[in-house]
C-alpha cells in the first residue's frame, strides 16, 4: 500500500464495484458491508499512506453519521479519527474526539478498540493542551490509568 498510485486505483475500482451493489456470485460476508464501512477502509488506506488529514475527513463522516446496527464500527472508527487527528498534528481536536470516545469504548467491551484508545493515552502524556488532560482525567476514571 506504499505506493500511492496503486492504492489509489485499488480504492477507485473497489468504490465503484460497490456502488454497483450486491452481485448474486458476492461472498455472504459482503451483504453486512455498508457505505460507512467502505470509508473505514479507505481511511485505514489513507492511514497507511501517511495521508492522515484525508484519513480523519472519512473517519469523521463515520462518526457524524453512525450506522444504529454496528456501534462497534461507529467507536473503531472515532478512535481511529482520534488517532489520524493527532498524527495530521491537531492534537486537541484529537483528544477532544479521544474524551467523546471513552463511553462509547467502554460500552462495547472490545479489547482492540480499548488498546487503541489506551495507545492515545500513553501519548497524551507528553502533549500540554486542556483537551489531553480532560481525556487523561476522563480515561483514568474511566478505565483505571
């Protein structure tokens, strides 16, 4: 995935297969794929490339409009928003999406998710703005720091 070109023709060609919809020779597992979760994938795509600006725009629709059936989606995704955020360099806008994340991370019980979040919270240490400490002091009530 290092090589921009490639990926971006590799997402170009998966976004257009899946605006075609359902193809009767489709993997079961594919009727669960949605809009939002394609975006996931284009943003982990971005992620990857380095491209953390572009990845947090598509992570950010993910959360601005949450899929009800699949909130474990919705949480992945803020957490990664979180992340791509604090990567592109905006640190409290990171950890203010970090601070919205908490209750959602805590009400789905998923280990990844959890270790993604509590990966922001060893980096929040080093960071000196008031959004960091509020998820600092929000996670440590929370899950324990």
């Amino acid at each position: 995935m290092q090589d921009r070109t490639s990926a971006q023709r590799h997402l170009t060609l998966a976004k257009r297969e899946f605006d075609k919809g359902p193809h009767e020779d489709d993997l079961s597992f594919l009727g669960a794929l949605t809009p939002a979760e394609v975006a996931g994938v284009e943003g982990m795509a971005y992620v990857t490339l380095g491209e953390h600006r572009r990845a947090a725009k598509l992570f950010q629709a993910i959360k601005e409009e949450p899929h009800p059936a699949f909130p474990r989606n919705t949480t992945y995704y803020t957490v990664r928003l979180a992340d791509a955020l604090r990567r592109a360099g905006n640190q409290a806008d990171a950890f203010e999406v970090a601070t919205e994340a908490i209750p959602l991370v805590a009400m789905v019980n998923s280990t990844r998710i959890r270790r993604q979040l509590a990966s922001l919270r060893r980096m929040s240490r080093t960071v000196h703005c008031a959004s960091a400490q509020k998820f600092n002091e929000q996670y440590d009530e929370a899950f324990g720091g």
